[in-house]
C-alpha cells in the first residue's frame, strides 16, 4: 500500500507542474485580436493597455505609404473595415510580404505606443480575392 501512495503523491506533483506549465505558456503567448475601433476604446478606457501586445485587422489607406530611406522602416496607415474615420499609422521594421500593397487588409502585431503610433513586429496581408475561384469555376456541369 506504501508503494501505491508514493506513486499517487508522484503522479499528482507531475500532473500539477504539467498544469503549471501549460498555463503560463498560455499566459505569455496569449495575444489579443482586434478591430482598430475596438483598441482605440480600449486604450482611451484604460492608458495601461499601450504595453500590451495585440493583433489588429484594418487596411491600409490608399496612398499613406511610406518607406524611410536609409533603414529598413515602412511608414503606412491602417483604417477600421467597419468604420474609415478610425485610423492610426504603422511602423514596420522588416520586409514586407509581396502580397502588400496600397489598399490591402493587413493583420499586425505589435504594441500601440503612447504617441498613437501602433509598432508592428508582425505584418500579415489578406489578399482573399487572389485565392478566390473564377465564378466560371464555381459552376458546376
């Protein structure tokens, strides 16, 4: 009967550092995803939520973008799907994807800084209509 309360105590300190582990990981990679709408409300409600990390969907407005000479730092502005007059600049240091251009949705990641500027270290685009079958394909015989 020893043996088997040793193995019980051994199984349950296991499963509790398990627990633990799975969960702080899950706490520290934890991100949250937004609409530019919903972090401007978010940030005006609570200034602290600058030092948190988030992914936000929108798309670049028509003719904001930017590179600066010199380094590797583009400069663009991203506005709400919903609502165009929710806007904030980007800035992003590292290559873009090919798929970017003027007037694509983006996903970024990164923190929203005191200034407005959102600092992006991830910069995902959505370009759906390229992936998209041909209505002719879609018809079946």
């Amino acid at each position: 009967m020893k043996k088997n309360g040793r193995f019980m105590v051994g199984l349950v300190g296991v499963a509790a550092v398990v627990t633990y582990l799975i969960w702080t990981g899950v706490s520290e990679t934890m991100v949250y995803y937004m609409t530019p709408v919903e972090l401007m409300e978010r940030v005006e409600a609570d200034p602290t939520f600058h030092e948190v990390g988030v992914k936000v969907g929108g798309q670049v407005v028509p003719g904001s973008y930017k590179r600066v000479e010199g380094e590797l730092l583009h400069v663009f502005t991203v506005h709400d799907l919903a609502d165009e007059s929710t806007t904030f600049v980007v800035e992003y240091r590292d290559a873009l994807p090919d798929t970017f251009t003027d007037e694509v949705e983006v996903v970024l990641e990164g923190k929203l800084r005191a200034d407005g500027v959102f600092e992006a270290t991830t910069l995902l685009t959505k370009c759906g209509s390229r992936y998209e079958a041909a209505p002719e394909d879609l018809k079946t015989g």
